[in-house]
C-alpha cells in the first residue's frame, strides 16, 4: 500500500483559495503527512490556484484530538473542555446552551462521567418529547389510583437520579405551571410524589441544556426568572459547528471510520471538491446534520473514496437563503431588524458598549442612546 506521503497530492488546478481554515483544518485532523511542512506550502504559495486532490482518512484519531468521546480540539471547543474539567468534580448546576446538535448530551455525560458521582446512574429527561400533563408524574413519580391510568406507583426521575446526575434536555420546554415544583427540587433537594403528601428528601445533582433563549423567555414571561437564575449557576456555551470549521473534517473522518466498521466497508479517502464542500456548508443542524450525511455518503460510496451527496448540501442552502429572503422581505418588522443589528453589533464587541471599539461607535451611536435603546427592546447581556 503506498505512504501517505504517496498518496497526498497537493496540486495547482484552478481551485479558490482554500484559505486559513483549510489549513486549520487539514492539520487538526492530521491529514498532512508527518515531517512535511503543508501548511507552510499552501502559504507561500500563490493566492490562487490552490487545492487538495486526495486526502488520507484511515489514520486513527490521537487522545488529543477527542474529550469523553467529544470529537475536536478548536479553540472554542478546548475553552468548553476546559470548563467542563473545571466545574465537574462540584456539585454545581450546570446550564449547557447551545442551538440543536451540538452536542449537550455527549457534554452531560462528560460531565458526570468526571464528577465525584460516575459510579453511580446518569438519568436523562428530554422536556420537549412528554407531554406536559405526564411531565410531573416523570420527574417525580406517582402513586397508585394518584389519575386516571395510574394503576401502579411509579418512581420518578429525580428518585432514580438519587445520588447521581439528572440531565434535563430541552428544559425550556417544562411548562410553567410545573415549574415552581421543580424551582423546590433543586433548592430544596425535596419533593412529593403525585397522589401522596409524604416529602422524600434526594442528593441528585443537575445538569439542564436548551437550545432556546431563556433570558428572553424570561422577558417575554414564558420562563420564571427564579428558576432560571437557579439553572444559571455555571452556564457553558456550546459553539456551533460553523464557529469551529477546522473541527469538520476530523469529524469527517470519526463518522465515516463507525458507519464504515459498521457496514464492513473500506473507505479511506475522500476527495477535495467533497471536502471544500464540507468545509463550506453552514450546517444549521451542526454535528447531527453531518452524522447524518456521512452515514448516508457511506453507504452510497461502492470503492475506497467517500462519496458525499453533494447536491443535498446545495439543495439546503438554497432553501435557506430563499427564507432568508422571504422573512426580510414579508415577515420581519423594522423593530426586529433593529434589535438584530444591535444584538450582532453587541456580540461582534463582546457586549463592550462604549469606546472607540465599543458596539456604538460601531452603530453610530451615542453610549446614552444604545442603553436606552437596549432597554426598550429588553436585551441585556443575561439573554447570552
């Protein structure tokens, strides 16, 4: 079988510029062959013209290139593991926001799985996928003739996370008239189950993830203010796939090595069209979208070259920015756009509002005015 070296083949044709983030990319997973200086090549060369005909993905991911079975090691990633090792050996509520796909889960189980409580269970509750009239008797249980079907006594989540972790997934999903019961759970460690007025006292700590805005569900009163500063003790924000690209391509390679195993196929390559386009999509449904790409591009693929549905990719950007232009156009009011703009300009400058760098010089604006502005329209940095 010919090296690596062999079968990497940097060459002129007329591609774009792969930029910095190709380089980023191909060196975090470690697809430059050992001893060669790639990344230097690529620079030196000129702006234009560059690609990578074939690249390697047979080589095994290294311990550093993954955390408790999390794939990646981007700044934003490494800034996430570095806070999940320092707040898991605490007892700590802890608050995982981030859009769909992210993740949350996998970063639940790294955090029990570094906590003082690993040996014992790590019970998980996804909010949004029980209806809320079974949601209580879920989380706290519930005793036998307690409603209508009730025909035994069921023990609750929170009982069978005693001494362990509770992973509330979807949590701004719980419907308000529950959650003052669950404000008490995780103040008080104390609950009653439905049908019986006994107080069972637990030692479960909890871990809650959302993929919604709960400072502004808080605003909008969709969300009590109590529990979610009770949830907000260690909030840990998950990037998005698109914030992290020099993560895409080792990902690539972990998801195509397990559908391939499971699939008994040889696949070991894939080509630089397949990878820029990889590169490129904004992935809206982000490490699960991906997942599931590559699960179908591996059984598509016949040879040792992935074969990724390129045009599926095209298909959703198209639909994307046709939306995109649909709600500018029918659906957003000025009112929204303007708080948009100011909470992109806020972000950009890391809610800095004043000075030269500061979001209203960059909105043209009085410090005065954006404050007042800011809080006519409820943002504040709580929302983030």
């Amino acid at each position: 079988m010919n090296t690596l070296t062999d079968l990497l083949d940097v060459s002129v044709s007329g591609k774009e510029n792969l930029g910095q983030k190709w380089i980023q990319a191909l060196d975090a997973a470690d697809l430059v062959p050992k001893g060669r200086c790639f990344s230097k090549r690529l620079v030196n060369r000129p702006a234009a013209n560059r690609s990578i005909s074939v690249l390697r993905l047979d080589e095994p991911l290294r311990p550093e290139q993954e955390f408790e079975g999390i794939i990646g090691r981007s700044a934003s990633l490494l800034d996430v593991f570095a806070q999940l090792k320092t707040v898991a050996p605490t007892d700590s509520t802890v608050l995982l926001l981030g859009e769909t796909g992210t993740g949350k889960e996998l970063m639940a189980r790294a955090l029990h799985n570094r906590s003082t409580r690993r040996d014992r269970p790590l019970v998980r509750v996804n909010c949004a996928a029980i209806p809320s009239g079974l949601l209580e008797s879920e989380l706290f249980g519930h005793e036998r003739g307690a409603f209508t079907g009730a025909i035994a006594r069921r023990v609750g989540r929170f009982e069978l996370a005693n001494c362990g972790t509770l992973f509330l997934d979807e949590v701004g999903d719980i419907p308000l008239e529950l959650q003052p019961k669950l404000m008490r759970v995780l103040q008080e460690q104390e609950f009653e189950r439905l049908g019986n007025t006994q107080t069972l006292r637990v030692n479960v700590r909890v871990v809650a993830a959302t993929s919604r805005n709960l400072g502004q569900m808080v605003v909008e009163r969709q969300f009590r203010g109590d529990l979610y500063y009770r949830l907000n003790v260690f909030p840990i924000q998950l990037p998005a796939l698109r914030e992290r690209p020099e993560d895409i391509l080792l990902l690539v390679r972990h998801f195509i090595q397990v559908f391939a195993r499971k699939m008994q196929k040889s696949i070991d390559s894939i080509s630089s069209e397949s990878a820029e386009a990889l590169m490129g999509h904004s992935w809206p449904g982000n490490v699960r979208e991906l997942q599931n790409l590559i699960e179908r591009a591996v059984i598509l693929s016949p040879g040792k070259r992935i074969q990724v549905p390129l045009s599926g990719l095209n298909r959703a950007d198209t639909r994307r920015d046709i939306a995109g232009q649909s709600a500018a156009v029918g659906v957003i009011t000025l009112r929204e756009v303007e708080r948009e703009h100011i909470l992109r300009a806020l972000a950009e400058t890391k809610w800095i509002i004043g000075g030269t760098k500061g979001a209203a010089a960059r909105l043209g604006l009085k410090r005065t005015t954006l404050t007042s502005m800011m809080r006519r329209m409820g943002i504040s940095r709580a929302m983030t």
